[in-house]
C-alpha cells in the first residue's frame, strides 16, 4: 500500500484515523498511541488516569 492511499483511505480504527476524527471535533492535534507506543516513563500515569469507554 502505498502512502498516498493510506491517507486518503485510512482504516477508520487506526490511531491516525481517530487523531484525525479528534482533530476535527476539538480543533487541536492530538496524539494516539497504542498501549505499547506509550513511553515507559508516562504508561502507569496516563493508563491510571484512562476512563472505560
């Protein structure tokens, strides 16, 4: 795949996908990141702030 389909046809669950959706509802970039993606130093403070979906 190719990087210029993979913008315009994203997966509509990938991270990119939703910073996107987040972009547009709030107006300012926001990152997401996968569990794993979290640097070590910040995972146990934003996981134990987190709320259930």
């Amino acid at each position: 795949m190719s990087f210029e389909r993979a913008k315009s046809h994203p997966n509509p669950a990938s991270p990119s996908a939703i910073g996107q959706e987040l972009l547009q509802l709030f107006g300012v970039p926001v990152n997401v990141l996968t569990r794993g993606a979290l640097p070590r130093k910040l995972r146990a403070t934003v996981l134990a702030e987190a709320l259930p979906a």
